[in-house]
C-alpha cells in the first residue's frame, strides 16, 4: 500500500513514536507499504522553522531516507483537483496533501479529522 504521512505523523516517528496509535505504527513498519513524505511536509516544516514555530536542527530529507522514507515531488497534476476541493479544511499544506492522495489514489495517514471530511483514502 501506498501512504502518504501528515506532517505530523513524520515529525512524531521521529522523536515521539508513542504518541502513534499502534494501527498507525504497524502500518509504517509494514515491509509491503510504501511509506512517503511529500514535499509538501518538507516545505511545511522549513516555512514552520523560519518564522520559529518549529525548531528543526536536523536536515529533513537526510533523515527521511535514512528512516525508510520515500520522498514524494509534489506535481501540476497533485494540484489540479485544489480547484474543486471542498474547504472542510483551510490549511494550504494538508489540502495539497489531501489533493495529492487524490491525484495519485494513494492513502494519507493523518490524526486530523477534517481529512474524513474528503474523498481520499484514510489510513484509520
């Protein structure tokens, strides 16, 4: 299976795995998935780091691979369903992600609830 993770999840596999519920840890150490962080959640936590809401020491796609993490270019074709994407949620990177699920049929593992509010595929 093919998951993309939420920001969040990505930053808590890193320094808090057990703030994961145990489906969501099982599903990230399943060898058959395919686990993905977006460039979206890059781009995220660089923006968060700059303005100082987040405090990142660390190079992000270093540490995303040498975890196990594929990297995930955000497309044109991810961002053609924004346009018609209902606004349940109005933050611009987990619409991005949520529209990249959906470009790409692939399923998102998020603890937010608004994702339920969409279409896409949520890892529960």
């Amino acid at each position: 299976m093919n998951i993309i993770i939420d920001t969040h999840i990505f930053l808590w596999a890193l320094s808090n795995p057990s703030r994961l519920n145990k489906h969501h840890l099982k599903e990230l150490e399943t060898p058959a998935n395919t686990i993905w962080l977006s460039s979206v959640s890059v781009t995220e936590i660089m923006i968060k780091a700059s303005i100082g809401k987040l405090i990142c020491d660390f190079d992000v796609v270093e540490i995303a691979e040498k975890s196990g993490f594929e990297l995930l270019d955000y497309s044109a074709r991810d961002a053609l369903s924004l346009k018609e994407l209902p606004f349940h949620h109005k933050d611009p990177f987990d619409r991005m992600l949520i529209s990249q699920c959906l470009s790409r049929g692939y399923r998102i593992m998020s603890e937010d609830s608004k994702f339920l509010s969409y279409e896409c595929k949520l890892v529960s």
